[in-house]
C-alpha cells in the first residue's frame, strides 16, 4: 500500500484479520452483557473512546458508562477494512450499526463510520487504543460521482441476538 519513514502500511494477512475480528467481536460481547472484566481486558490502559455524539471517555471512564448504563442490545459491524502500520498497530475502519437501550426505559439505533486503533502487545494480545463513531448524518453537498458508486467490500462481523454469527 504505503510506505512512511520506513514503516510499511498494508492490508492485513487472513490470520491477522481473523485475530482483530475475534477481538472485536469479543468487544461486541462484552459490552451486550456489560462485562466490564473482559472489557477491560481489550482495552488499551492509555483508550481513548469518543462516542457518536462527541462524549470522549478514558478506559475507567468507558468501564464505568458500561457498567451503569448497561446500553447495548445488538451490534453490527460492515465494510470492514484493515491496515497495518508495521505488525504492531491495526487500523479498522467500517460501519457500526448499534442497537441500544435509552435512559426512558426504550431502544434506538445508532449508526455511522466507525475508527478503532489497536496495538499488538508483547504477549501477542491485541488491545484497543482509539475508538471513534461518526454517525450518519445530513449530508449538505451533493455527493460526487465517485460517491455514488456503491461500496460493498470489506467484511461483516454481526452480533445481533437472532444471528449471533460472525461473518468474516
């Protein structure tokens, strides 16, 4: 792909991909079940998450929200791309559609383009550092005509309770 200073970007191997999607779809679990034990154990102690409306949360921070919100219901994950900077850091990008609780005691959905950062620890384990949610929204130029052509790469992990399977 590229090349920066010396360190190579590039789409990730089939094991590659198969380890972060597993570590995603883990996240996916953990955070259904607001498992805040194996959710701290994805993450990163230096996380910066950044939630749809702009709420940016620090990995205590994140842990806590999960634990008294208990939110989410069902997540999807499409379009999914993965680079590497070397073999140590990942960068997946994607849509991520979110079923969730709201505080009325109701659900709703919240969808967009979706950035997650992980690096390769030194036992192997792959860990989130960055995560950020930019939600569909209005769109107040007209689209470009290389917009227009439709993108339907990349892979689907879905972890929504009637399916349940990953589709990678």
């Amino acid at each position: 792909m590229s090349e920066s200073d010396g360190t190579p970007v590039t789409f990730a191997d089939e094991r590659t991909r198969q380890e972060i999607f597993a570590v995603e779809k883990r996240r996916h679990e953990t955070l259904m079940a607001a498992d805040t034990a194996g959710l701290g154990e994805l993450m990163d102690d230096s996380l910066v998450h950044i939630h749809a409306p702009g709420l940016t949360h620090s990995k205590a921070q994140l842990l806590e929200h999960v634990e008294k919100r208990q939110a989410y219901i069902e997540m999807r994950r499409e379009q999914l791309r993965l680079r590497l900077i070397g073999t140590d850091v990942a960068i997946l990008t994607g849509r991520l559609i979110n079923h969730l609780r709201t505080p009325e005691g109701g659900d709703r959905i919240v969808a967009g383009a979706c950035t997650q950062v992980l690096r390769r620890r030194a036992d192997g384990a792959w860990v989130f550092l960055n995560f950020q949610l930019t939600p569909d929204g209005e769109h107040l130029w007209p689209a470009l005509e290389s917009e227009l052509v439709e993108d339907t790469a990349g892979d689907t992990i879905d972890t929504r309770a009637e399916n349940g399977a990953e589709n990678a």
